[in-house]
C-alpha cells in the first residue's frame, strides 16, 4: 500500500511540476513581449527540465552510503530513462522550432532540407544536433547498459554536455568571463534543483531521508554559493545599465529570476535549520521530508522556465 500511494505521488506531483513550468513559461514570455516566443520559451523550458532531472538522477546514488548506492541507482533507472526520453524529444523540438524562426516561417511549413541546412550550417543548429546526441545516447546507456557507477558517471556526463551545449550561442558568446560564469551558473543550478529532484523520486523512506538529506544539504550550499556568483558575474557582464532590469524584456526576466533566487536561498536556509536536523534525527517522517521537497521544486520550476525565457529573449 505504501508503494502504491507513493507511485501516486510522484504521478500528481510531476503533472503538477509540468502545470508549473506550463504557467511560468507563460509568465516569462508575457513579462519579455514582445522580445521574446511563447513556443521557444516552453519547449526550452521543458528540454532544461529534462535534462536538469537526468543530472539529478544521475548524482542522487552518490548521496546515499556505499552498501545503499545499487538500490538507490536501480530505483533512479526507470525515471532517467523517462526523463531522457522526454528531453530528446524536447531538444528535437527545440531545434525543429529554432530552425522555423530562423527561417521566418511557421514549423508546420518547415521543410526536412530547410530543417537539415539549419542543424548542420549554423552554430545555434549544431549546437541543437549536439544536445540531441547527447539526450539520446544518455538514452541508449540508461536502456541499454547495466547500472554501475561508471555507467552513471557517463549519464552525468552527457547531461552536463547537454546542459552546457546550448550555451555554446546565445548572449554570452563572445564573453569568455560572461560564457564562464554563466556556465557556473547554469551547473550549479542544475545540481542543485535535480538533485532534488531525484531525491523525490527515489527516496521514499524516513531512514534514507536522514542518510541522504546531510550530503544534499551539503552540495546545495556550494551550488548556491556557485550559483549566485556566476549569475551576479553574468548578468553584471550582460547589463548596460540598471535601468534595463525594467525597460528591457531580457531585465524584466532577470529581475523576477533574482526574486525567485531569494525565494529558494531563503527557504533552503529554513530547511537547512530546521528540516535537515528533523530529518537526521528520524523526528519528521518521510511524507513530509517529500512534501517540504515538492514545495521547494516547485519554485525551482518557476527559476528554470524564467531562465529559458532568458535564453531565448533578444
């Protein structure tokens, strides 16, 4: 019975994650009109999703202790392989709607030659087939090779190429400070919010919470600290003036994403003191260890789907 009501748990609580990232995908492209496309904005949101929780479920093993890290990498297999899936087909899209745009021309009158001169002639196109590659060779490992911890290295590795391909173009192309810290930036969130996440979709139990949670506690303080350097270094880099965090639409994004950061740095500072010493001491149980987790996921889904409105905002 406990199984079960877990499974639908996780069921209700990744079509309320997708709900999330539908509505603030909204949000981000009305707070960026007329700069910025609805479709680009959610299709980018849904791929950085993906692939944040194929980054998550890759590391999540390595929270837990030795003689526990099989149990917890067999779990986190058949969500990997879900969410892979899910971001190759978004990264298909991606470069499907990228190559209309650039076209001028509406995706359902997109040709496959119009389609393949894109991928292959331009850096935003092969900076697409990169990502496309990597989700589906992650796809292939998780599928079709056995779970060990190299393998699970290799699947972090992929993701995190997939994460830092699409900064390959973009805004920070030519700033070589600007392309790094923004690469800090973008890793470390995606550590932190996947790593979260993988821990909603693999732990069900208070024991493992109280194993698991010390070490998260641990690797989300660095990610935070990683995070706001390279996103104060960034948009620092990226900014003309102060004035453009609410003239411009690209500010606009930025000024709610900062406010969605505080949000997160202050709530992971109240779980940090008051949750993680509960969970260590086996004093909270394990649905709400899940429940503080999917409160806070949630505003991690609002932070990712603004910063794909940044991505693909002029």
């Amino acid at each position: 019975m406990g199984g079960a009501a877990s499974h639908v748990t996780r069921r209700v609580a990744l079509a309320g994650g997708a709900l999330v990232v539908a509505l603030a995908s909204v949000g981000a492209w009305a707070l960026a009109y007329p700069q910025s496309s609805l479709t680009g904005t959610l299709v980018r949101a849904v791929a950085d999703c993906a692939v944040v929780v194929c980054i998550g479920l890759a590391v999540v093993p390595t929270l837990d202790d030795d003689r526990y890290r099989g149990e917890l990498m067999e779990r986190a297999t058949a969500p990997l392989s879900a969410a892979g899936a899910v971001w190759l087909v978004a990264e298909l899209a991606r470069l499907i709607v990228a190559a209309a745009q650039a076209a001028a021309i509406p995706v359902t009158g997109l040709g496959l030659q119009t389609t393949l001169d894109f991928a292959l002639h331009t850096a935003v196109g092969r900076a697409g087939l990169l990502d496309v590659a990597a989700a589906a060779t992650l796809c292939a490992v998780v599928i079709a090779a056995p779970r060990t911890a190299p393998l699970n290295l290799v699947a972090f590795g992929l993701a995190a190429v997939g994460l830092m391909a699409r900064l390959i173009t973009g805004h920070f192309f030519d700033s070589g400070l600007g392309s790094l810290a923004l690469a800090v930036h973008s890793l470390a969130a995606g550590l932190w919010c996947g790593a979260l996440t993988g821990l909603v979709l693999t732990v069900d139990h208070r024991g493992r919470w109280a194993r698991v949670l010390p070490r998260f506690s641990q690797l989300s303080l660095w990610c935070v600290l990683a995070l706001l350097v390279g996103g104060t270094v960034g948009a620092l880099d990226r900014l003309e003036s102060p004035a453009e965090l609410y003239v411009s639409g690209y500010g606009r994004l930025l000024s709610a994403k900062i406010a969605v950061a505080a949000v997160l740095v202050l709530m992971g500072w109240r779980n940090r003191t008051i949750w993680l010493p509960a969970a260590q001491t086996h004093r909270t149980t394990a649905v709400v260890s899940r429940t503080r987790s999917l409160v806070e996921l949630a505003v991690m889904a609002v932070a990712l789907a603004l910063a794909a409105g940044l991505a693909v905002t002029g």
